[in-house]
C-alpha cells in the first residue's frame, strides 16, 4: 500500500473514532475496523462497528510526475441493539448515518500543515445505504465516500 493511501485510511479511521456520543455526535462506535468484515466477524459486545473498506481506485497522470488519485471507500457499520421498536432502530441508523458524514466532513482534507504530508485534496459522500431496520436488532448502514489526493509516479509521499 502506497505512504499516501495509509495515511488517508489512516486518517478515516481517527475520524470515525471520535464518533463517542459527545462533542455533537449522537453515536458511540464501539470500534473500527481496517478491513471489510462480515457480521459475524464484527460481531463483539460493541454497540457500533464500523469497517472501512477501500475499493476502486482511479488516477489521472498531471504534470511533473504527479498523478491524481481518487479512493473509492466503503463505510460498512453494523449496529447492534436490543431496541424494540422500528421507529428508535431506525433513528439510531439514521443518526449514525449523520454522524459519519459529519466525521467525514469535520476536516474534510485531513491536512497536518505541511505541503509534504500525503493530504486528501478533497473527500465527498457518494451515496448511503441501509437495511432500515429490517432485522431486528441487526442493522447495517453502508456509507460509501471518495477521497482526491496527489501523489507521485514512483513512491507516494
């Protein structure tokens, strides 16, 4: 995996840790994942996880050796709960859909100052999907964004 790619998933991840319930997050995840995961795999005693999935990658060369990257990845969060009724699943899934795109957008390049560090140029959401609370007590959200950065024809930096 290029330098560059690492840090932005790196960065995906710290962002979607501080969703905690404060801080004007409604959600608690419980844990974050690096790799796509089934239910079962993430199942634990957490109330939220959340896998990030990184999919298709596309680049476009520009000048002076550099080449535009846009990172396709999937958000994939399943929420476990022992809620009853339909209507507070799906509030908890749509609050959880809020959060994460509030996370994604808090510092949407996820810079650290430095003309030097690997940056997203920019990150947008693409689409969101859910069960909406089909299975009881088993729910699931798929967030998908994408993330522009540069990086360099030989290794990322």
């Amino acid at each position: 995996m290029t330098i560059a790619r690492r840090i932005i998933l790196d960065r995906v991840k710290t962002a979607i840790q501080a969703i905690n319930g404060t801080g004007g997050y409604t959600s608690v995840v419980g844990s974050v994942h690096r790799h796509a995961r089934t239910w079962n795999e993430a199942r634990e005693t957490d109330h939220i996880a959340v896998c990030i999935a990184p999919r298709v990658e596309t680049y476009r060369y520009q000048p002076a050796s550099t080449i535009r990257a846009e990172l396709t990845i999937d958000l994939l969060a399943y929420i476990r709960t022992v809620e009853d009724d339909e209507d507070d699943r799906i509030e908890m899934i749509n609050d959880l859909i809020d959060d994460l795109i509030r996370a994604m957008h808090v510092n949407q390049t996820w810079k650290n100052g430095s003309n030097a560090d690997p940056q997203a140029i920019a990150t947008s959401i693409l689409e969101t999907e859910t069960d909406e609370a089909d299975f009881d007590g088993q729910e699931t959200v798929r967030v998908t964004i994408k993330v522009i950065y540069d990086r360099t024809t030989g290794f990322s930096t």
